[in-house]
C-alpha cells in the first residue's frame, strides 16, 4: 500500500488510461490477425504478432495493477526507441523509407507518451536505489 501512496491518484489513472489505450489498440489491431490468419507466417512477423498479442494481455492486466506492470511500459518505450533509433532513422537518412516505414513512425513515436506517464521518481525509488533480490 505504501508504494501507491508514493504515486499520485491522478498519475495511477492516467497509466492505467495509457495501459487501456495500449491493450485495446492491440486488441483491435493484433489480435485479428493472430486468430484470422491463413497459412505459415514469415518468422519474424509471427514473433512481432505474438509478442504484440502478449503486451497486449500484460497491458490489461496494468490497469488493475499499474506500478507492477510498469515494465510493461519500459518494454514499450525501449522498443519503440530501438526501432525508431536502428530502422527507421537509417532508412529515412540514407532517402530510404518505404510505405510500411512511414506508416510505424507515428505509431512508435506516441510511445513517447510513456515517458510522461511513467513516475520516474517512482522509478528511481524502486528499480535504482532499492537493492536488488538476494543472489543466494
């Protein structure tokens, strides 16, 4: 109970608001084509569907639980930031982006909303000054 005193109401609510908008974004946009798709597909857009469908089911359980799903939204924000960062900057510097780049840009770009939501002092308090779990 303590650790949620440490996070204002109004913070709680706008996370468990970005938890919702990412599970039922995913659960519209994802989950069709994991349950209606025909046929083997390639590697890795199978993997990219299935680890979207499983934030997906992560992102709904943040509502209840916001702070304990917060490495739902590190997850998030650190993709997001490693393929705008290593695809779609080099392909837009070297006059490369296709179609299918462009159209992920501003998806992945409002992954920046995660860096306003998250409680970084929160954060600070719980995943870089507490000690870590015992190794024996």
């Amino acid at each position: 109970m303590a650790a949620t005193t440490e996070v204002s109401l109004f913070r709680l609510y706008l996370m468990r608001a970005v938890y919702a908008f990412t599970a039922f974004g995913l659960l519209y946009h994802i989950w069709p084509q994991i349950v209606h798709h025909s046929g083997p597909w390639p590697l890795w857009y199978g993997v990219g569907a299935s680890l979207l469908g499983a934030t997906s089911i992560l992102a709904a359980i943040g509502i209840r639980y916001p702070l304990s799903m917060l490495p739902v939204m590190f997850s998030e924000l650190i993709w997001k930031s490693i393929w705008l960062g290593a695809v779609a900057l080099p392909q837009w510097l070297d006059g490369q982006m296709d179609a299918d780049t462009w159209e992920s840009v501003p998806e992945c770009l409002l992954g920046a909303i995660f860096l306003l939501v998250i409680p970084w002092s929160y954060v600070l308090k719980t995943y870089v000054l507490r000690p870590g779990d015992r190794w024996r």
